[in-house]
C-alpha cells in the first residue's frame, strides 16, 4: 500500500487511502476506503518482503527439474519444442505460495512462461482461481 495522498471521488479531498477491514475479492490484498467518507479507493497489493523473495527463489529454482516435467500442461508443447522457441517451463503454484501453497506436485502445474503469464492475468483481470 502506498502513503501517498489522492483525490477522493466520493468528498473531492486530498487524502491518504486506509484499509478496510472487508475481505477483498481474489487476488487483491485489501480494499482502500476513503477515511473521509468511505468511497472505495482501489485495491491493495500483497506486501512483499525481500527476504522472504529470495528465499522463494532459491527453493524454488530446481521444481520442474525435481519433478521431471517434459511438456506444458496447458498447451502441451514439449521441451523440445519450448527451447526452440525459446520459452522455458515454469512451476505455478495452483494454490499460491503466499497464501500458504505448497511445493507438492499436487499444487504445482507445468507450464511454459506464455501460459504462465495468462494463467496470472486471468487470475488477477477475471477473478480466475484453480482451485
């Protein structure tokens, strides 16, 4: 979330957007309230932690290998075919790792970075979820 100060299109003041205790719809964070007059102001972004970033990389760097992965489970393009288009395979987290998503096959889909990308943007402009 960010502490800077916007225009409010319900009272038309400067202010600084506050949390609200409402659930937010997948895969925002929280929703931003006016502390004025309550307009809704937008969405939050999960916090991220640069530690916590590393680390996440660092584990899960060796998933497709650790698991044999050989196709795109979404457009079931080969590896072979992948390297020559030059696009590798990717692990996703059906469940994110975030929100508590394991490392289990059973979590993890194979796919190539193009179905990745669309599998993320479904998820955040169509409210999509795998589970």
């Amino acid at each position: 979330m960010t502490n800077t100060t916007r225009p409010c299109a319900g009272c038309r003041q400067h202010v600084t957007p506050a949390v609200s205790l409402e659930p937010a719809p997948p895969p925002h964070f929280a929703v931003l309230r006016c502390p004025v007059c309550g307009q809704h102001m937008g969405f939050a972004k999960k916090p991220e932690t640069d530690d916590g970033a590393k680390r996440r990389e660092a584990k899960h760097r060796h998933l497709v290998a650790r698991h044999g992965a050989d196709r795109c489970e979404m457009c079931l393009r080969t590896t072979e075919e992948l390297t020559y288009a030059r696009v590798a395979l990717e692990a996703h987290h059906v469940r994110e790792y975030a929100d508590g998503g394991d490392c289990d096959r059973s979590n993890l889909w194979f796919v190539c970075t193009p179905c990745h990308r669309l599998i993320h943007w479904t998820r955040t402009y169509h409210g999509g979820c795998e589970e």
